[in-house]
C-alpha cells in the first residue's frame, strides 16, 4: 500500500498534467470555454427551483421552507449522486480508454483512477460551490451542520472509486461488465431516494432500502441541507463497511491482473 502512495506521489506531475489536459481538452473547441463548467449547474439549480419546487413542494411538507424545500431536496441528492456516478461510471473505463497510453508509456496504472477522481472533484466543486451560494441567498444555509459533508464525501468518495476500480478491472477482460452496469446504474439511481422522498414508498420497498448503501448516503446529504440536522452516523456503518471492502477488493483484483491488462487491451 504504501509502495502504491510512493508511486503516485512520485508520478504527480503525470497526474496533473493529465488533469489540466483533459481539462483543457474537454474546452478546447467552445467558446465560452470553463464557463459552461458554471453555466450546467446554474442551469439545473434554476430549473430545479422554479420549475420543481412549484410542482413538488407538497411532497416534502415536514420542510418549513415550501418554496425551495423541494429544490434544496433535489440539489442535494442529484449532486452527490452525480459525484457518485461519474467516478464510478469513469473509472470502469479508465484503463479502456487509456489502452494506447497504457501501451506506449511505463506508469503506475493507478494515475488514472486518481485522475478520474480529481477531475470530479473539480465539478463537484464549482457545482456545490454555486449549490451554497444559493443556499445562503436563499436563507436555507444549514449553519455549522455544513461541516458534515465532509467525511461524506470521504465515505461516498471512498465507496465509488473502489467500486470503479474494481469494474474498471473486470471491465477489462470482460467488456460486458461495462454495459451491463451502465444500465445497472440506472435502476440504482431509481431505487435511490433521490427525486422523491422514501416516505413516500411502500413499507415493503422502506425496508429493502437498508440494503442500499446509497440510500443512506444521499439521505445524510439530504438530512444536512434539507432538515439541517447532523446526519444518523450508525446508520452509515454499512456504506463505510462496503467502501472498506470494495478498495481492498478492488485494490487486490488490480495487483493480480495489472500485468495482464496491457496483453488484454
């Protein structure tokens, strides 16, 4: 493991300039360049709230705020799902994506995921900068509480790269893997307490949520920007666990086969 450390501190000029590159890259033909890394989200928070929280509100009728109760709800789930989403949903493809680097140059494989991962810090960023700033415009800032989303984004930081590692491995050499999550993905997210309350399903489907490690993550980002209250740590033993075993899953399945990537690639 620290071997692994060493290796990458050693390569972050690599893993920088991948980041800046694939920045500058994803820009290089717009005109309005990073703004649109401004522009998205705005867009959304708007379109959230005034479109929305008029049709939704009711729904969420424990929130005091009904005029952006719903919107807050909204913002505060699809965010941290997307940080979610985008980690896993690149680095299932990394090292797909990057077979003719990985072919033509000698460097610790696992540059790529952590560049995966700074780059969706980066959107994450400006995007929950602009969620707080309406948040404080909007007299909806949750006060000292905020803190919290910090070790829960370590939590869901922790679950999505190990789970991305260890798809973006098995991807590899069995290119369905890819596929078939992509749609697994999307059923995820419907099962996920993100659009509408949990309250509002049935008791039989209430219960099975427990077993969704992601339900207890969005409902702790949701508990802290909506209801702004300090998230139910216990009830995050089961992501943290998950998060555990999934990096040292994804971490061992890496070690095993990374020799054997560049023959399969």
């Amino acid at each position: 493991m620290l071997n692994m450390l060493y290796s990458l501190w050693a390569y972050r000029g690599f893993i920088f300039g991948s980041v800046k590159r694939e920045f500058q890259l994803k820009y290089r033909n717009s005109l309005l360049g990073a703004a649109w890394n401004i522009i998205n989200p705005l867009a959304m928070i708007v379109v959230y709230t005034v479109i929305f929280s008029q049709l939704m509100h009711s729904r969420l009728s424990s929130v005091d705020n009904s005029v952006y109760g719903y919107s807050v709800y909204l913002c505060a789930g699809t965010l941290t799902w997307g940080l979610f989403a985008e980690i896993v949903g690149r680095s299932q493809n990394t090292f797909i994506e990057n077979a003719t680097l990985l072919k033509k140059l000698s460097f610790p494989r696992l540059c790529l995921p952590v560049v995966v991962i700074i780059n969706a810090l980066i959107n994450f960023s400006i995007t929950i900068s602009l969620f707080t700033l309406f948040l404080l415009l909007t007299d909806n800032f949750p006060g000292w509480v905020y803190v919290a989303i910090f070790p829960l984004l370590l939590i869901l930081m922790g679950f999505a790269i190990g789970l991305g590692i260890t798809l973006g491995v098995l991807n590899v050499f069995f290119r369905d893997v890819g596929h078939s999550f992509g749609i697994f993905l999307q059923f995820w997210f419907w099962f996920t307490p993100i659009i509408y309350p949990i309250t509002t399903l049935p008791e039989v489907l209430q219960k099975l949520m427990v077993y969704n490690p992601m339900a207890s993550i969005i409902s702790a980002f949701q508990t802290v920007f909506v209801y702004r209250l300090w998230p139910q740590w216990d009830a995050l033993i089961y992501p943290v666990i998950l998060a555990f075993l999934f990096c040292i899953l994804g971490l061992y399945i890496f070690r095993m086969h990374v020799g054997e990537m560049v023959d399969e690639l």
